[in-house]
C-alpha cells in the first residue's frame, strides 16, 4: 500500500489493458510490457529548462531530447534531432540540418523555430534562472540563433568552442506550448508537478501519463516518436514505466529481491550478498569504474587562518607525493567496496575512454618512498616516532568530510591510520555537508578535506574546479598571490582545449593536464567505486555502460516473452 493506494492492483490493471491493447496493435512480440523501477526522492517539476537536481533530470530524460547526443557506449556525440552538421572554416558558425520525421507528443511538428525559440526566449532568458545559460556563455557573449529554413538553424558563436557540439545535447522545448506562458513571464514556474499530463510535451521516447508525490511517476510510451529499429518497426517497445519513490535504499533492495522493481543501482556490499543468494531471475552487471572521483585535499590559501608553517607543508609537493605513497588504495578497495573498486591516480579514469591518459605518474603505496620524499622535503621522524618539520614543528592537522557520506568517513579513517604510519598525527571529524561548504567557500577554515566530484566526459565541463579563476578551486580559492607556475599553464591548457576542434591535439592538451595533476600531487586520488546493477532477467537490448546507466538506449529495451 502506497498512500492508501494499492500499488500491485494498478499494475494488474495497467498489465491486463496492455496485453489486450498490444495484443490487437503489436503482433510483434517485442511490443508491450511495463518496466518497474525507483528513484531516492521526488522531482521538483518537469521542467528541464531550470532543473538543477537529478531528481527531476532522471525524469524529463524520458521525455525531452536535443539536437545531438552522447553515444553511451563509444561515448561520441551522434546526431538525434539533428540528422547533420556542419561547421564553417572559422569554428564559430555551426549549421545543423533537422530531422523532418520528428513530431512533439502531441502530434505538433518539430522545426528549427523551436529550436531558436529554446535559446532565445529560454536559456538567454535573464527572468528565467536556468544554469544551462552560464554553459552556453562563451567568453561572456551570447550565441546568436538563426533560422535558415524550417528544417535549418544556424549557431553564430562568439569564438570556436569545442564542447559546443557536446552541448547540443540540451533539451529543445516546443514553441507552440510555451510561448505564452513565456511571453506572460510565468515560464519558470511552469510544468510543476501540479501540471496535466498534456501540459508535459517533449519528443522523447515517453510521456508523462500519472504522477502522486512521493509514490509514483508513470510515464507512457509516446506514439508519435521517431525513432524506428533496423527492421523499421516503431519505437520505443515498452508501454509504459512506472518509477516509485522510495528513499530508502534498504527498503529498494528488499522490493527488488521481492520482484516488486525490476532493476536496482547496487552498493558493493548489497551486490556481494545478492551474488551469492544466486537468484535465478536476476542477473548482475559491472560496468566498469564510476566518472566520480575521492580525494585527500590540503589548504594552499594563502589568506587562510591555518599557521604559516603547516602552509609550507601543504604546499610543499614532496610531502604530497608522500601522502599519496602512505595510502593503501588496495585496502580502501577491498575494505570499502568489497574489492569492487579501482585505485585512483589522477582527474580522469579509464571509464572516459576519449580522454584518459594511462601514463600519468602513479605515487603508489609504498611507505619506504613515502619516507624518502619527506626526507627530501626536510621532514624527520623523532625519538618518539612522530614526525617534525625543519623548525621542529610536530606535523599534525586536522582532516574534515561530510557526516552523511559513510563510505568516505571509512576511507578517511583508513588514510589516517595509513598516515600515522609516516608519523603524521590526523585529528579526523566528520561534519555537516552544509558546514563543510561554508570551510570551503567563505571562511576557508580547514587544514585537509576528503571530499569528491561527481566527474563527467569532456574535461571542460569541470573548469570550475582546474582552473584559477573557478568558484571550485579547492586548494587555492580566490588567492591570485599564490598562483603557481603550473596552475598557470593549467590555465591556459583549458583556454586552449576549449577553442581546439581537432579531437587528437585536444586530447594532447588534456593529457598533459592530467600530468601536471599527477606530478604536483594537487590532488591525492584514492579509490572510485564499480558501478553495479542488479536486473531481473527478462530483458533485451541491455547494453549498460558507466555514462548512460542501464537503460540509457530505453527505447530499444523490450520484455522478452
């Protein structure tokens, strides 16, 4: 019972229509059936155009497309709404040809006005707080949109740029739906979850049929889309999905081995332990090492209230070399994610293919290097075995995560332990998410952080983090004093790469990146969890990847009979 609702009673009914329904319409066998699934928390709206929370973009992704999208298995950008492109000799103007066979949910022709009337009167909007305007702001100038034709638009940019083509993977809006509520100024409020099914129009492979906040979405499959498999036959083949709201990810993992959710993103432990229950109908999937990334983080601010000597540590790159030295990853690995983990070494790991360099320098575990780097760097170990600076400075500091991560509070604990080894004394405290933000952002009171980034595919889309001037500099935030040599270059790889259209010289630029990461140890990478699923196995056309889940090709994903 959810709310006062029987859950099985509505799928019965829904099962019982579809099998009537595909029965008379879809004598292929591909066709009909519901897949089950969940999400942690409610969406916000089904608004993509002022999203800022996975809990709605889960959803408006079964819903709304863009000119381009990213192959989740070669990780490429490929055509979707756009059949084509070109761009001219100057890398600044970019015309994209459009499909003429793609409807809107409600049976509205798709043309290149939706697509101006998105940039224009949407994502350049300034009475309509959508991050996707700071993406699409090149060296402070706005893109200019131009029709050519009904089926034709043209990008001017202000400079070449790159990750635009990536980009085009924005969601297009149609006109004819919400040019009024725009023009009446009522746009970022619109499509709430108080919205009607039909107030939702997108050209994606599903619709939104019902909503009940905090039980269920239900979407249904969109008859006018476009998308047709190598026999010809429409897509998408299911009927409908239904996602449950369920927090609790003990609560989903007991539903899914039950058979009330047909699928489930699995922690180490839970996938271990399922495993070895050796459940026939369900069938398990490792995709490889997550984007996200774990690191030990050290204050380089200069305008920090830290002591100055502990400064000199922490930004002396010996000693850093030797923190990463003294941390065991194949514990953390084994302890943490139940050998189910890869070590980490740099900014990018082997899951992003296109960009990864495999021949960064790796300060390994190995205590014995460890001490000769801190022996290098002036650092001695005493009669009492702890271990001193030059000045006789005790090194001792404090490491900070956030409270409600217990992964990382283990590796912290774990790293401690590690650098106790070397003599280091580590006060460790876990602390509320928000506080840890404030230390970081405003009063920059922290000595060493373990904290991650969720990670992406283009390197670009993290300039916020790498470069000088980004709001997430961790270890050198608004400190033009402290700039280093490196971080210069640093700097400039990112200006550089962005204006780069040439894949291979780009992907050079970005390799050296990753050295210098490496070399100056800016970062101490520890571990990066598999991604892992669990899927009852009923199934075709899985082909699960680290970039695009389990069902990111949804709409070739049939129930086999």
């Amino acid at each position: 019972m959810l709310g006062g609702v029987n859950i099985y009673k509505i799928i019965n009914v829904l099962f019982l229509t579809l099998f009537l329904y595909t029965g008379i319409l879809h004598p292929d066998r591909r066709y009909g059936g519901v897949l089950i699934i969940s999400s942690s928390s409610v969406p916000k709206s089904f608004n993509p155009i002022v999203a800022k929370e996975t809990s709605t973009t889960f959803i408006t992704g079964f819903i709304f497309e863009g000119l381009t999208t990213t192959d989740a298995v070669t990780q490429r950008v490929k055509p979707n709404l756009a059949k084509s492109w070109k761009v001219d000799s100057s890398g600044k103007e970019w015309t994209f040809y459009l499909r003429r066979d793609v409807f809107w949910n409600d049976g509205v022709q798709f043309t290149a006005n939706d697509v101006k009337f998105t940039f224009d009167r949407l994502i350049f909007n300034p009475d309509i707080p959508t991050s996707s305007r700071d993406v699409f702001t090149i060296d402070n100038g706005q893109i200019q949109v131009r029709v050519i034709d009904r089926f034709t638009v043209r990008f001017i940019l202000p400079d070449r740029f790159a990750p635009f083509l990536r980009l085009m993977g924005q969601e297009i809006l149609p006109e004819h739906k919400y040019r009024k509520i725009v023009d009446e100024r009522k746009f970022s409020f619109a499509m709430g979850l108080d919205s009607k099914p039909q107030d939702i129009v997108g050209t994606g492979p599903f619709m939104l049929e019902d909503f009940r906040p905090g039980e269920w979405v239900i979407l249904k499959k969109n008859n006018y889309y476009w998308k047709h498999d190598l026999q010809g036959n429409k897509l998408p083949y299911l009927d409908r999905i239904i996602i449950l709201t369920i927090s609790d990810q003990n609560l989903s993992l007991l539903k899914f081995k039950k058979g009330e959710l047909d699928m489930i993103s699995l922690r180490a432990q839970d996938y271990l332990l399922l495993r070895r229950a050796k459940i026939p109908e369900i069938k398990f999937f490792n995709a490889g090492p997550s984007l996200g990334s774990e690191f030990l983080i050290f204050n380089q601010n200069l305008d920090s209230n830290i002591p100055d000597y502990k400064k000199e540590w922490f930004r002396n790159t010996n000693f850093k070399r030797a923190v990463s030295c003294a941390i065991d990853r194949k514990t953390i690995i084994n302890n943490i994610f139940a050998g189910l983990g890869y070590p980490l070494y740099g900014p990018v790991n082997e899951s992003v293919t296109e960009f990864y360099n495999p021949k960064i320098k790796k300060f390994e575990y190995n205590l014995k290097r460890a001490e000769r780097y801190l022996s290098e760097a002036g650092f001695h170990k005493d009669s009492d075995g702890l271990l001193y600076d030059q000045k006789g400075n005790q090194v001792s500091f404090s490491l900070l995560t956030n409270s409600n991560n217990s992964e990382r509070i283990e590796q912290a604990n774990l790293i401690r332990n590690d650098l106790e080894k070397l003599g280091m004394k580590v006060n460790f405290l876990p602390v509320d998410f928000n506080s840890l933000v404030t230390r970081i952002n405003a009063t920059k009171n922290w000595e060493a952080i373990m904290i991650g980034l969720t990670g992406g595919i283009d390197p670009h889309f993290g300039k916020n983090v790498w470069t000088t001037g980004g709001h997430l500099h961790l270890w050198n935030l608004d400190s033009p004093r402290s700039v280093y040599r490196w971080e210069k270059e640093i700097d400039r790889i990112f200006e550089d790469a962005a204006r780069e259209l040439d894949q291979k010289k780009r992907k050079l630029l970005y390799d050296r990146w990753q050295e210098i990461m490496s070399e100056n140890q800016v970062m101490t990478f520890t571990a990066t969890s598999a991604v892992l699923y669990g899927v009852r196995d009923k199934f075709g056309n899985l082909r699960p990847t680290v970039y695009g889940g389990l069902f990111h090709n949804i709409e070739e994903i049939y129930i086999r009979k």
